[in-house]
C-alpha cells in the first residue's frame, strides 16, 4: 500500500482543463496524461437512439414481406381455398345431383343464347327427372313396412335354415346336441363383429372427418379453387384460355362498374342472358353482350386493357364494336399470340394472271381480324391514308396503285414527297411522277394536282353521258404540300389551308367534282393535324383509313367523330408492333353490320417485289412516257421538250403532245395551241403530219430535227 501511494506522489494528480472554466468540465472531453501535452481527441457524437417501438415495427414490416413469409402465405392460402372450394363444389354436384337445377339453368342459359329447341330439350330432361324423383319419394313412404316385412322374413328364413343345418348335422353324427351348433356359431360370429366393430369404430371416428377434409382438397386442387394470386406460377398463366359464356360474363361483371357487376349479380341465371352465341370469328371469337339498363357502352369501351386482362387476353387482342341492337357491345377476342403471326403474301405476288377492272374490282388490300379477305373497291372513291411515321403508310398506299395499274386504262400522275424511290416501279406507268420533298416538288405537285382539275373540268363540259377512263393522281406526303411555305409570282401561297392556298384549293375543287367525271384524288400523310390535314380535304376523302396513331384526337382526325364512336381505335393500335395494320371507314369495303370501320392486316408488298407487278402493268399498255418533272426554270429548250413528252412512242396526237408539255412545263407551255406546237416543230423541220385521218408528231423527225441543228440551237438542212 505504501508503494501505491508513494507512486501517486510522484506522478501527481491529472486534471481536466475544462475543470477550471465557467460551466464546469464538458462530459465529451477526454485528458491523456502525456508529457508533451497533447491535445486530446474529440469524441465522435453518439448515435440517436431508435425507440422501441419504430424498431419492433421495421423488424415486423421484414419479417412480413420477406419472400419466405410470403410464400409460406401463398401457401397456407392455397391449400385452404382448395378445401373451401372443394366443399362448394362437392356441394354444388350433391345439390345439382338431387335438384333440377341443373336443367334450370341450361333452359335459362338456352333461352338467352337463342336457341329454343335446345331449351324445349331441357326441359324434356327436367321433367323426367323429377318424375323419377316423385316415384323414388313416394317409394320411401312405404320403405318401412316392406323393410320389417323382410326383416321377419329374412330372420325366419335363417332362423329355419340355421335349425335344419344343426339337424342334418345331428342325424349324421348321432349327437342330439349338434342341432344347436350352427345357431352358436352364428352367435359367436355376431359377438366377433361386434368385437371388430368396436375396436374399428374408435381410430374410423377419429380420421374419418380428416379423410373427408383430404377428399375435399383432392377435388379443389383438381379444379384449382383458390385465387390466381396463391396458385403457383405455372397454374396462375391462363395465356390461350378458352373463351367460355362463364368467362365473358367473369370479365364484365369484373370491369369496376358498379351497376354492372349488381345487375350480373341478380340476375338469376348469373349473367347468362346478357350474352349472345359465342361465334368462331377467323383466329378468335366474337359475342354480342347485351348490357343491363344504368350501364352504357361508353363505359365499357373506356374499359377496354382491364377487359382484355379480365379475359386472359392482351389489350391489342380484344376489339369493342357498337352493332346496332340499343345498349350492346360487340367483342371480338382473338386467340393469344394469334395477331403477332404474319399474314400471308398479297395475290398480287402469288397469281401472275391476276388482272383488275377500276369499277367492277376490288383490290385485295390484306386480310381482317377473322382472316377474311379484306378487299376494297376503289370505283370513283377520293382515299386518304394517314398514320405515324414509318407504319407501312406508303407499302398501303401503293398496294392499291399495284393492283390497279394492271387496268390499262387507268392513267395515273404520282408525286411522291418523300422522294427515296418508293415509286421508282411507276416510271413508264403514270404518266407523271415526282418525287423529292423540296419546295421546287412541292411546286410541281400542285400544279399536277391543278392539272387534274383543268382534266376534270374539260370533262365536266363534255356531252352527258361521256364516260371517261380514270385519271387517279397520287399525292404522297402530302403533309409536306400543306406545310409548304413557298409563294408564287402573284403571293398566292403553295401550302395552307386558306382559299388563298393553290394546292389546299386544287385539292378541294377535285374533291367537289371529280369522283363525276372519274378524276380521282388519292393522299397519304402522317401524323395529321389541323395544319398539315385540313379539315375539309380530309372529310372530302370517301374511303379513310388510319395506321396507328397517337392520341385518339389523331384517330377523330383521321377517321371522324362516327368511326371513333363506334369502336374504331388506330390510337390503340401498336407502334412498330402492328405495321401495315389499317382502320378503314369506307363504303367500299365490307363492313360487318352495325360496326363504323374494319380493321385490316395489309399484304407487305417491298420495293422489290413490286417491280415485277409493275412489269406485267407496263406488259398490259402500248407505251407509257412518263414525265419526270426535275426543273422548271425560265430557260426551256422547247424542241427537247417536245422530243421528251413523245419518249418511245413513234407517233403521238398533236393534242396529248400539247397535254404532255402543259404537264411537264405548266408556266411555259400552260397556254400553249397548236400553231404554238406547228411553228416549232416546222422552224425545226419537223412538221408535223396526218397518220389514220389526225395529226400527229413523229419522234424520229424530231429527233432529226436535235441532231442535225446548229450548235446554236438553229436548224440545219435535213439530208
């Protein structure tokens, strides 16, 4: 003890130096004794300390949704819902087996699917049966004394046959007393019995209601009773479920309507007669379902992705039609998977001796959702074909034009927009074809298109009852001509949509008039909107039909307020998924009745495929110069121009040669006559002559005529 204390003098007391300011020492401060007097380190701040409560409720929000506690849930679950529905359904079949609820409910279900004879069937069944009933019932009341009768009887009988045993075996062994052995021997078997039953009874009493229990959960895993969420995941996939009446009416009483799912609910046939006949449509179904009064068709089509979900089924594969019958939807319900599978290759590629007739044809377009032949009469009939970028609208547009060139007498005038050569196939088929999307094109579209009306007009003033080969002019892009910003020498703009617009108006007067005299207009655009698709030009189209678009704003665009309404939706159409897929609203296709538009799956027909098709077009006419109109500049060779518009042909009218040039070059040769065609061809010794009684130009004097001028541009000699 002396040595500690001495050890103590020596080193002396330590303090704290936060001892001796005011406020007293910080409980935080630490002191190490050194020599050097270092500055001691500060300790770090303590932790905030959690509250019981906060942590026992994170240690019991883990231990719920931990995915053991989960699946140990799903399980627990399942296996009670499959004894809960096995116990219903065993009770149903004891119930339907003793009842005539069965037949009740086929007569109801009959009579809602409208088929009286199958009900009148029915009920044949459920009157024989409950005669059957009655006859058994009225056995039971005379069960009793038919029951003690037989029992005397049987006891009797085994009574006296026990005695005659034991007296046949008394009379063989000469033994009186072997005359009671066979009744003790019955009796002795009766106390065994007894015995066994006993000892039976006891362990059959304890795991009989546990082998009832097992019996029911056999028959609701069978059936797998028990909601899809705890089934496993191979049971909870009903991808490619039949479609059954019990299903569509699950799947509408399901939607989240509330007057709806009352109504299914007291119905006393559980929804069966809102149902039509479930019809084999093509690669799916079809089914009116009548809806209950408070619940309107607006409600259900708003509905349409839960609907498809309710029905196995992805959104894209259930269509919502408005027939005509009061307060009824038309569901078509394709089989799972079926619209991601192609279509199979257009007519026009597999019957090389297809041909067409523009009135009397229709154009085999593609195929509708019941995989019939879709196909489109294009007889006097203005087409507008709209969409987002990249859909297939072109591929759709000029399908049409394919079929239709191997009309001969069809002449066409085509200005693609877009300009990448997606009609390269029509030079030496129309008569014109630009493509480009500059405003110089845009130029020349419009005034192809004015072309058409000074066609339309020339015909309108010929004697009634002329008729007149089609003249169907083809504007691609045409978005581009409505966003056109360029002017003309008199400020008169190109694009627009004002009765100042020279293409909006050419547009519009074709519309008005054409479709009498067989001058039909044809557009296709994207993405429309009031800017680059007027109003007027796109109601004056007879057949519209829509890829897919964005916003169901687009689809009223496209289609029109009474197609929207009545089910046509290209809004809902995939983007990318679904290319080449059209909502048509047109009289020249056949519509089923009471639906607004039909959805069709076009035949792809590539660029290069589409060559071919347009050879065997071009093989069916005697010539065809198209007019690739590039420039329109001020500067004009008037005789190369001339030796242009003729091309192959040896010979061309005088008049289609002043129609040509009008065409190629409309400010230059727009007000051309004939003595303006003869003072150029005779200054280039190149006159024209008569052939058949009419006035012709002959290419190979013209082409003379180029070969032998001057460099100067003046004719020479011709030798």
């Amino acid at each position: 003890m002396s040595d500690l204390i001495e050890q103590e003098n020596i080193v002396g007391t330590v303090h704290d130096i936060n001892e001796h300011r005011p406020g007293g020492p910080s409980p935080l401060s630490l002191v190490k004794p050194t020599d050097d007097q270092t500055p001691a380190p500060t300790a770090a701040p303590a932790a905030p300390v959690v509250p019981l409560w906060v942590r026992s409720g994170r240690a019991v929000r883990t231990a719920v949704t931990h995915q053991r506690t989960l699946t140990a849930g799903r399980l627990a679950v399942r296996h009670g819902m499959y004894v809960v529905g096995g116990t219903r359904i065993v009770t149903r079949r004891a119930w339907d087996g003793r009842s005539a609820a069965r037949y009740e409910r086929m007569i109801r279900t009959a009579e809602a699917a409208g088929q009286p004879e199958i009900a009148a069937e029915w009920e044949e069944r459920g009157r024989a049966f409950r005669a059957a009933r009655h006859q058994r019932r009225m056995d039971l009341l005379g069960a009793p004394v038919r029951l003690a009768k037989g029992a005397a009887v049987g006891a009797g009988l085994t009574g006296g046959g026990l005695v005659a045993l034991g007296v046949a075996m008394a009379v063989s062994s000469g033994d009186v007393a072997d005359v009671g052995v066979p009744i003790m021997g019955f009796i002795d078997l009766v106390n065994w019995a007894v015995v066994i039953a006993t000892v039976v009874w006891g362990p059959l009493v304890t795991i009989g209601p546990w082998l009832g229990l097992l019996a029911l959960w056999g028959v609701g895993r069978q059936r797998q009773a028990a909601p899809q969420w705890a089934l496993p995941a191979n049971a909870r996939s009903t991808d490619g479920a039949p479609i059954t009446p019990s299903v569509v009416v699950t799947a509408m009483r399901d939607l989240g309507i509330a007057a709806l799912r009352k109504a299914v609910k007291e119905m006393g046939d559980a929804g069966a007669s809102m149902l039509g006949p479930i019809r084999i449509a093509g690669c799916g179904v079809e089914v009116d379902v009548a809806l209950p009064s408070g619940v309107s068709t607006d409600e259900v089509q708003s509905r349409r992705r839960k609907l498809a979900e309710n029905l196995a089924r992805h959104e894209h594969e259930v269509f919502i039609a408005i027939p005509q019958a009061a307060r009824t939807v038309r569901l078509w319900i394709a089989d799972s998977g079926a619209l991601d599978e192609p279509i199979g290759p257009s007519p026009l590629l597999t019957d090389a001796t297809m041909g067409a007739n523009y009135k009397t044809g229709r154009a085999p377009w593609g195929q509708d959702l019941r995989s019939g032949l879709a196909a489109l009469s294009l007889y006097q009939r203005h087409l507008l074909v709209t969409g987002l970028s990249n859909q297939g609208k072109t591929a759709a547009l000029r399908a049409l034009a394919l079929w239709l060139a191997l009309d001969p007498a069809v002449e066409f005038r085509i200005a693609d927009l877009k300009g990448v050569g997606d009609w390269d196939m029509f030079d030496g088929l129309a008569s014109i074809l630009i493509q480009g999307p500059t405003d110089d094109h845009v130029v020349q579209a419009t005034e192809m298109v004015e072309g058409l009306v000074a066609e339309m007009d020339r015909r309108i003033q010929a004697p009634p009852g002329t008729v007149f080969p089609a003249l169907v002019g083809i504007v691609d892009e045409a978005q581009v001509a409505f966003m056109c910003p360029a002017l003309d020498g008199d400020k008169r703009p190109y694009g627009g949509s004002k009765a100042t617009s020279r293409y909006f108006m050419a547009v519009r007067k074709v519309h008005n008039q054409g479709r009498a005299v067989n001058v039909i207009l044809w557009q296709g655009t994207q993405d429309p909107t009031d800017q680059n698709l007027p109003k007027l030009v796109r109601e004056g189209a007879h057949t519209r039909a829509s890829l897919v678009l964005g916003t169901e704003s687009q689809a009223r665009m496209a289609l029109g307020d009474k197609a929207v309404d009545g089910g046509a939706a290209p809004h809902l159409l995939r983007q990318g998924l679904d290319k080449g897929t059209l909502v048509v609203a047109s009289d020249g296709i056949d519509i089923p009745a009471g639906q607004a538009a039909l959805t069709v799956r076009t035949h792809y027909i590539s660029t290069e495929d589409a060559a071919p098709i347009a050879d065997r077009a071009k093989a069916l006419r005697s010539g065809v110069t198209t007019l690739r109109v590039i420039d329109q500049g001020e500067d004009h060779d008037s005789l190369a121009d001339i030796a242009t518009v003729l091309g192959d042909s040896p010979r061309v009218l005088t008049l289609d040669v002043i129609k040509r040039l009008a065409a190629l070059n409309e400010s230059a040769y727009g007000t051309w006559t004939f003595a303006d065609l003869k003072r150029v061809l005779d200054d280039a010794n190149a006159a024209p002559y008569k052939s058949d009684g009419r006035m012709v130009v002959g290419r190979d004097r013209v082409h003379r005529a180029l070969t032998n001028r001057g460099d100067d541009g003046s004719a020479s000699a011709v030798l």
